[in-house]
C-alpha cells in the first residue's frame, strides 16, 4: 500500500519546440530527447488541484536547465529543483511545455496517450510514477514489554519525495487497509458488533 497506493502527483506528457518523436535531437542541446524524457520522469511535484496543470520551461543558452526553471501557477510546487533537466548552448533556445496531474501507482507512457483524445503530432506521453514514496524497509525484532518477551517490535523506515511525510503516508496507508478490510467486517451484524479483546500491558 506504502508503494502502491498513495496519491501523488507527475508528467504525464511533454512538448518541445521542433521535437516531433522522442527519438529526435535538439539544435544547441546536449542531451537527445530520450535523455530529457528520463530526467522529466524524475521531477518530484506536489499539485493542490485535481486538475490537469500545464508546466512550462523557456530558456536560452548557455544554461543548464533544472526543475527549478518550471514555470507553474500557485498549485505546483517543485520538490526537487535542483533536478538536471538538460544542457542549452549559447545561442540556442529550448522550450517545454508539459502537462502534470494527480494519480496512484504507476501509469505507462502508452496509457497515458490512450488517455488522450487526439493527440497533437509532437505532444509525447510519458511513464507517470505517482507514488510519493521513494523505497521503505522493515523489520521486526523480539521486544520485551513488562515481565512478558514474547512481542514483536516491528520498525518501518520510509523515504519520501518530500510531497508526504513518513508519518502522514503510513497514517494514510493504515486508513486505506482499515477501509478495505472493513467490507469484511460488515458482512455480519454479529461481527461488526463484537468488542475485541486486547490484552492489557504489564505495569511494575
């Protein structure tokens, strides 16, 4: 759920002045167009609207771009801008515009252009990782609580792109499994009416 589940934001798709394929090179740019797609892959936002945002980068050389150099409304915030986006030479010009919204999971590039209808030639989808959560570890370990070393300390460890803090997506992520567990619970009146026991802890 930690990974899987928790809403975020990201591109879902890029246009670049000249570009007509992601196969193409850009006069007076280091970096091919495939290079620049991996890297806009990588920008960290954070959106306070549902709704579809259109981010934009106008720069002219020499210059190294970085997420910092997207221009957005009030509602987009760049988490990372320090996120090299390309290198621009004196002289040259490149600009971008880009498409961003909300989401779970993981969405491919291919999705994303089904989710379009009728995209323009030169507006190219992108892979959109939604997740907030960068990578999570756990362990469990025997702990000893009064006179009692039979209970387990489990210990979570949670990076983030910085949208969510590690305590507010495992509240989140408990809410969301006590959500879809409770379909079970209200199966029967008897169930959903029954007070669990909890053994109370040993104090001396």
């Amino acid at each position: 759920i930690l990974l899987s589940s928790l809403p975020g934001a990201a591109v879902t798709s890029i246009q670049i002045d000249g570009v007509l394929h992601e196969f193409s090179t850009i006069e007076g740019v280091t970096e091919d167009v495939t290079a620049i797609i991996l890297n806009v892959k990588k920008i960290a936002l954070k959106l306070e609207s549902d709704e579809t945002k259109t981010l934009e980068i106008d720069v002219k050389g020499p210059a190294n771009v970085t997420a910092g150099d997207i221009i957005g409304d009030a509602d987009v915030e760049v988490l990372n801008p320090d996120l090299p986006i390309c290198t621009v030479a004196d002289g040259a010009h490149f600009h971008m515009r880009m498409t961003a919204n909300t989401g779970r999971g993981y969405v491919s590039a291919e999705d994303n252009k089904h989710r379009e209808d009728d995209m323009p030639i030169g507006v190219l989808a992108v892979d959109s990782l939604y997740s907030p959560i960068e990578r999570v570890n756990y362990q469990v370990e025997n702990t000893r609580v009064g006179q009692r070393d039979d209970f387990d300390k489990l210990t979570l460890d949670v990076w983030t792109n910085g949208s969510i803090t590690p305590s507010e997506a495992i509240s989140l992520s408990a809410k969301i499994l006590t959500d879809h567990l409770s379909i079970f619970v209200n199966l029967t009146d008897e169930a959903k009416n029954t007070d669990v026991m909890v053994e109370k802890e040993e104090t001396h």
